[in-house]
DNA sequence: GAGAAGATCTCCT
DNA sequence: GGAGATCTTCTCA
C-alpha cells in the first residue's frame, strides 16, 4: 500500500460532516517540519455541526473564535482548551453551513521519533492516543488555524492506492457535556490507538 | 473588566 | 478512579 501525495480535494471536505468524519478513518495526515515529515493514519474521529448540535462551538452562532467552521471546507480548525491542549479539526460542508471533523486519536507510521521528541513520552501509544496529544506529537498549535489543507503544504491529509479494508465503529462521543446521545464518533475496530473503547 | 466554563492530560491514591 | 493544572474565549455588567 502506498500513501498518495496528492492532498484530497476540496470536494471530499464540501459533503454531509457525518459523511466526512467516517470517510477520514484510514486517511493521512501529513505534517512536513524542518527535522522531517511526521505521516499519521486516523484511527478515531467526532462529528461536530452547527445549530442543531448542543456540543457544537458553533451552536450559539458565529464567534471570533468559530469561525473556520463557517468558511469553506477543508481548513484546519485549530483551538486551545484546558490551559493545555490544542485540538485538530478540519471544516467540512458548505461555506455558511458550519461543520467540523474533530480527529481523536491517530497511528503513526512515519517520523516516530520527531513525534516521540515533542512528546517526551517512552510509550509508544502514549504518544498520540488523544486529539491533545496528537496535536503536541505533530507540534501543532494555533499558528495552524485556517490553513488550507488541499494545498499540500505543511499540513495536509492524504489517501491511500491500495484497499485498506478495516470495520468502522459508531459511538457516543466523549468529553462533552451537551449532546451526548448523538452518535458522531467514529473509530477503526481494534485499533490499540483509539482513545478509549 | 471580571468571572466561569471548557471537544483534555497527567499524576496521585 | 478522581481532581488539579492552566489559559483562552465568551458572556454579562
């Protein structure tokens, strides 16, 4: 199986969130640095969108802080929370229709050890079993909100040639407070980087 | 301008 | 299994 270095198009971002969100399982994320490119397959993703959707940033309407997820799809969407963490998003649907994919939890299969050094984690899963911790692994923070991720530069995601064939489990999403009956989060069956089962 | 909450991680028990 | 860390953003006065 070969990863393609063509970033995806456009048009695979401007479609349903839900849709995006389960299509991105398997996909790439390429993050290229100055010490080397870090490759990342996505293992677990959430669903976000916009009014009807309580867990939402966008559920209370535009804001400063929002608003990658009212622009046009295919952006990186990228906030701090906690004091500590940065989170990942990429936008999805139609400009004004706000939507986010938020990605969880991925496996890396290049660059280990730049991510292994931004970590400071001996673990292997340790390093990127969280959308915190894998923003800190591909040394990603909020200089990166609003790039554009079809123009392949220093973040992008990518297919693969080959079939990856793998099971796709629906659940609950984790971490919020409002809206978690839905069923928007998405992960790869027996995946160990999945963050919690 | 102040106060509260948050799509989390890590350490401690 | 539980709580603290720690700061940005939003809301309200």
């Amino acid at each position: 199986m070969n990863i393609k270095t063509e970033p995806l198009p456009r048009s695979f971002y401007e479609r349903g969130t839900v849709v995006v969100a389960r299509e991105l399982l398997g996909k790439y994320l390429v993050r290229r640095t100055p010490e080397g490119h870090i490759v990342a397959k996505i293992v677990e993703v959430e669903a976000y969108k916009g009014p009807k959707d309580p867990a939402s940033h966008a559920f209370k309407g535009l804001t400063e802080r929002n608003r990658p997820m009212f622009e046009e799809a295919g952006f990186a969407y990228v906030y701090f929370i906690y004091g500590n963490h940065y989170c990942l998003n990429v936008t999805t649907d139609q400009k004004r229709v706000p939507g986010a994919v938020l990605i969880r939890a991925v496996e890396i299969v290049d660059g280990l050890e730049i991510a292994r050094k931004n970590r400071h984690v001996i673990s292997l899963i340790d390093i990127s079993n969280g959308p915190g911790k894998l923003a800190k692994a591909l040394n990603i923070d909020k200089a990166h909100n609003g790039l554009d991720l079809t123009k392949g530069n220093e973040l992008f995601i990518c297919s693969t040639d080959g079939v990856d064939s793998f099971k796709v489990i629906t659940s609950k999403r984790v971490g919020i407070k409002a809206g978690r009956e839905i069923p928007w989060r998405f992960y790869i069956e027996n995946n160990k980087y999945v963050s919690k089962l």
